[in-house]
C-alpha cells in the first residue's frame, strides 16, 4: 500500500471512529436524558396538575410513535441497499439523517416559543410531527452509519480494524455524554433548582451535543471514501414484500431478536432512571459526572477485552456470565439506598458488562446473514443489520413512556426537588427501576438458554455447507458479452508454492470425496495466493476470507480453499485482496494467509482447488500436466477443455 493509499485509508477510518462518536452522543441525549429535560423543565411555566398532565401525554406520544415507526425500520434498510448516488449509498443518509435530525432535537429541548402554556394542544400536535420526523431520518444516519463498514475498506483485515475504532469512538460518545451532561446544563443556567439546572441550561446541552453530532456525521460524508465494487452488494435486490420474507423465515435471527428486545428494554430503563436517581433520591446530581466518567473508562476497557474473552470462554458462556455480573451490580444498586459509594459501585458492576453483551448480541445477528443465506437462498445484510438498531430503539421508546409515566406518578416533574419526594413516590421509582428491568433481562436470559442456537461451531458448520453450495447461486453464468468466452482449451496455473498433491488426499471429507468436484491440492511453501487465469471473483467469504471463488468468461466455476476448518479461525490469519465482482488478471494477488497462524489454531494448511460441475456450466474436462513435486505459482498445473 502506498504512502498516500495509506494516509488516506487512516483519513477514512478516524473520520468514521469520530462519526461513531457523535452518533452515539446523539443517542445517549435522545434515549437517557431527553425525558430528563421533558418531565423537569419542559412544562415548568403550567401549573402543577396540568404540568404532569403533559408529562403524561408526552411520554405516550413518544413510546407510540417510536413504536409504530419501528415497522418502517426494516425498510429503511432496504432503501439504503437500493441507493445509487454519486456519493456512494451510505453517506447521503448518514449526512442528511445525521444534520436533519440534529436541528430537529435542538428545537425539541425548548417550549418552542411558549407554546406549551400558550396552546398545550398545537404544542402536542406540533412536537408529534417533529419527533416523528426526527426519529425517521435518525434511523436513516443510523442504519446506514453502521451498515457503511463494508463500503470504506478495501479489504477485511482493514474493516475490523475500522470496526474496531468504531465502536470504541461510540462507546466514548456514549459515556462522555453522561459526563458533561450536568456541567454543561449547571454552566449555562440561571437557576440551579436543587442541582438539575433550569430550561436554558438544558438547551445548551442538546445545541452542543447536536452540533457535535452534525459536524461528525458530515466528517463522515467527507472524509470516507465508498468503494463501489463491494462484496456486499446484491445484484439481486430485496423488494418490500421480501423483507418480511428475510425475517420470517430466519428463526434464529427472530431467536436472537426476541433476546435483545427484552434485555435492551430493561437495561435502557435502568440506565435511564440514573441521573432521576442522583437528582431526586440521593440529591446531589452533579456527582453523576464522575458516575458517567468512570463507567465511560470501564466500558472502553470492556470492549477491548471482548476478542480474548470470546476465544477464551465461547460467546454463549459471555453473554451468560455477563448477565449474572449485571444482576449482582443491580441488587448492590437497588439496596444502596442514599449512599454514593454503593451506588457507584453498583451501577458500575451493572455497566461493566454492558458492551460484552452488545457485542455477543451484534455477533450472532451477523452470523444469522449466512444462516438465513443458507436457508432462503439470498443474502439481505441491509435488512438483517437494520434489526439491531430498530431493538435499541424499541427499548428506548418503551423507556421513555414508563421513565416519564413513572416520573409524574413519583413527582419528578418541573420545580420539585429530592427534598419534595414523598417515601410513596420513592416506592414506585424503585419498584420501576429495579424490578421491572430485573425481570425483563431474566426473561431475555430464558429465551436465549432455551432458542438461541447460532454459535460460533454452528456458523463453521453453515460457512461449510454454504462453500458446498456456493456454485449454484452464482449470478449472470450465461451473461459473458460476445468474444468473451475463453479459448477451447484454457490452461490453469499454481496459484500458490508448495508441493501437489491428489485431491483424494486431503483430509477435508467434501473435497476427498469428490462433493466439491473435481481437483487438486497443494501443500503450501508459501502464504501468498494469486489468479491462476483470467477470471471474475464470483465469491470471497467475507465472514472467514479463507477461501475465494472464480469464474471463467465462459462460465466454468472454481473454487481455491485455504487449509482445512480453517472456516473456524474467522478469518484471522487471512487478507483478501479481492472483492466479488472484481475482475482479475492471471497472476494478480488474491489473498495471503499466514500458516504459522493456521498451525496455532490446529488445522492443516494444504490449498485445495476444486472445478465444480452443475447443468449451469459448460461442459469441460480437466487434463493434468503436473500431478506431484514441486511447483511455484504460475506454473501450468492443468488443462481446461471446453467440450
């Protein structure tokens, strides 16, 4: 890679680390503080008893229109699969969700002109079409920001690195949003009531978080580059009656689903009632600074460990020890009563593990792509990856009407203090912060010990079956333009060093018997893997890049296959250089792979290729010049001839 290619590919994964960053600011305000804002200051000029009539009715409105556009979600994904613009078919959304739905939130943190008080029934109406304007095109930045991962990296060693920085730049916006949140609403208010600042305070804080927000979502759209020949494009696209078609039919994405709708719901709640909890029970809402600030460093810290965890325990045991971490934290917090230092460290406790089951649950959705490709037929990463999101904003959206529902029941609402709280009132806050979400992530908990079956042995065993199949679903086999087709006799050269040998000799059972079709093997001196003719990649394996599939401008499919059940390293120790769709010249590089990093993982590491026959393809045979010794690659192994 070249200087420049270099700093460019760096330009584009730090501009995305910080779009993370103020996208998951923007949530974190959206979901957690939000109806903070709304049930202790939006109505402060209406008098009491209708001051907690609006709560009410904005908490309603709030969860119903989140609800209800949650059905849209999945579509949403499909029209980003079906974009086609100039700039690529991430960025017009990320950008134009991204600043639209940060202008709609900052006028959605005032009482737009005094309206509340002056017609309470136009403010309602008025908020209702903003918020769900909002929440629409959030949805848009949202799905698109995290589908783009693809689109910016050349190859997939690059895309978790981008991955990577991703997710560590959303978890501090995430956190650090909770860190400034008091300072900031404190800084700019008039009135300090009791700790929780006042309405001008409060605006400041959604004016600069959403401008955060803005500024990096057009970083995004300026900084990172899509490539358009992407793997994950499907030729074939999903129409609308298709996608309820894609979710249906995928039992464990439904299995998994069900799991994280429970478990998001219950912890968004939680998570929620925190800053309600240092305001109204402990009374001292600025110490909720150094809460945020030390959960933001533990979560920074979690996600690094998740790739040593998963190796070491398996995702299922993750997911279930971190469950049980969770609820420890949840019963030292539910007892801490008035005291800071148990409530941090619950609070704390119950965080920790936090990220692990996100990324457990992110997981098991992407492999749910190949389960569902290998059941229906069709890969729809569009449409699956939409699922994830449209679950963190169901959860929010069922927060947010029990947060402020609850809120007025207990007396939080505008000009009252921790000192104003009646021991009733304290009751139902706790009752609704701790034993709503308790039973909500054990249920969850029960749903994935009892449905969730895709984990990573499953997977291997699907990326197995899927390489079995992989000729049948390929596209365009008769479309080669005319003069494309390949000479009578096509010659195949080495892709790799090494020694050949029979392909009955191998020990993977579907390419000794004949399953993958017929072949040869070599026993690799070296980890680099080049073109052995002419050809379009017709398939690379995202998930585990250990193998790659070529066809021929006639249409003879082969398929070269680095080592055996190296399906199960997922792509650790592999690079490709190659995108499906790509045409390739004989000799170009392809992929490397690194054998010592095979060995480490127990499996063999021979390169087995395989031409696979089906009344799709033309008929060929296959003449061996080269059946054993050494060869280097380029060197003539076979013959193909076109019948």
């Amino acid at each position: 890679m070249s200087e420049g290619s270099s700093a460019k590919t760096m330009g584009s994964r730090i501009a995305y680390s910080f779009g993370a960053f103020g996208h998951d600011m923007f949530y974190g305000m959206l979901s957690t503080y939000f109806m903070m804002f709304v049930t202790g200051h939006l109505f402060s000029s209406n008098a009491g008893g209708e001051a907690t009539k609006m709560v009410y009715a904005i908490s309603m409105i709030i969860m119903i229109l989140r609800i209800v556009e949650l059905a849209i979600d999945p579509f949403i994904g499909n029209v980003i699969d079906n974009t086609n613009t100039k700039w690529g078919h991430f960025k017009p959304w990320v950008v134009g969700g991204g600043v639209f739905s940060a202008v709609a939130i900052a006028i959605l943190f005032t009482n737009m002109g005094g309206l509340t008080y002056k017609n309470p029934l136009l403010y309602l109406i008025v908020f209702a079409i903003l918020y769900i304007s909002m929440d629409i095109f959030y949805s848009f930045n949202d799905i698109a920001f995290w589908g783009m991962i693809p689109a910016i990296s050349f190859d997939s060693a690059e895309r978790e690195k981008t991955a990577t920085f991703a997710r560590v730049g959303s978890t501090l916006g995430g956190q650090l949003v909770g860190v400034i949140v008091m300072p900031i609403v404190l800084l700019f208010s008039l009135q300090s009531n009791g700790g929780s600042g006042d309405s001008r305070g409060w605006f400041a804080f959604a004016a600069i978080v959403a401008t955060i927000a803005a500024v990096t979502a057009l970083g995004v759209g300026l900084f990172t580059h899509e490539k358009q020949n992407e793997l994950r494009e499907n030729k074939e696209k999903t129409t609308f009656r298709g996608v309820l078609k894609v979710l249906a039919k995928n039992d464990q994405l439904m299995a998994i689903a069900l799991t994280y709708l429970l478990y998001t719901t219950g912890v968004t709640l939680l998570n929620s009632f925190q800053l309600y909890y240092f305001t109204y029970i402990i009374g001292k809402a600025a110490t909720y600074s150094i809460y945020a600030l030390i959960n933001g460093f533990i979560g920074v810290v979690t996600v690094s460990l998740f790739p040593a965890l998963a190796k070491k325990f398996s995702r299922r045991k993750v997911f279930l020890y971190s469950i049980l971490v969770m609820m420890i934290g949840l019963i030292i917090f539910a007892f801490a009563g008035r005291s800071l230092v148990m409530v941090i460290l619950g609070g704390v406790i119950f965080a920790l593990p936090q990220p692990l089951v996100f990324l457990v649950v992110l997981m098991i959705i992407t492999d749910s792509v190949e389960y569902g490709q290998l059941k229906i037929g069709h890969r729809d990463e569009g449409v699956i990856l939409s699922v994830r999101p449209l679950l963190d904003k169901f959860g929010g959206a069922v927060a947010g009407g029990i947060v402020g529902s609850t809120a007025a029941a207990a007396g939080m609402i505008s000009g009252h203090t921790y000192a104003d709280i009646t021991t009733h009132g304290i009751t139902i806050f706790k009752l609704t912060m701790f034993l709503v979400p308790a039973i909500l992530i054990l249920c969850g908990v029960t749903v994935f010990i009892r449905k969730v079956k895709l984990d990573e042995k499953m997977h291997a065993e699907i990326v197995e079956k899927l390489e079995q199949t992989w000729h049948q679903h390929l596209e365009g086999e008769n479309d080669a333009p005319a003069g494309a087709a390949d000479a009578k006799v096509l010659s195949f050269a080495a892709p790799v060093d090494g020694e050949v040998m029979p392909l009955n000799q191998v020990g993977a059972t579907a390419f000794a018997n004949g399953t993958m079709g017929e072949g040869i093997a070599i026993k690799p001196s070296d980890g680099q893997v080049f073109a052995p003719f002419d050809a379009e990649v017709v398939a690379d394996f995202p998930t585990t890049r250990h193998a790659i599939g070529l066809r021929t401008a006639s249409g003879i499919p082969v398929l070269i296959h680095v080592g055996v059940d190296t399906i199960k390293m997922r792509g650790t120790g592999f690079v490709s250089y190659v995108q499906k769709g790509q045409q390739v010249k004989a000799g170009d590089k392809l992929m490397e792979f690194w054998a010592p990093a095979i060995k480490q993982a127990g499996h063999d590491d021979t390169v087995m290729i395989a031409f696979t026959k089906s009344a799709d393809t033309p008929d060929y045979d296959l003449h061996f010049t080269k059946e054993s010794g050494a060869v280097k690659h380029g060197e003539e192994l076979l013959e193909l001839e076109r019948k």
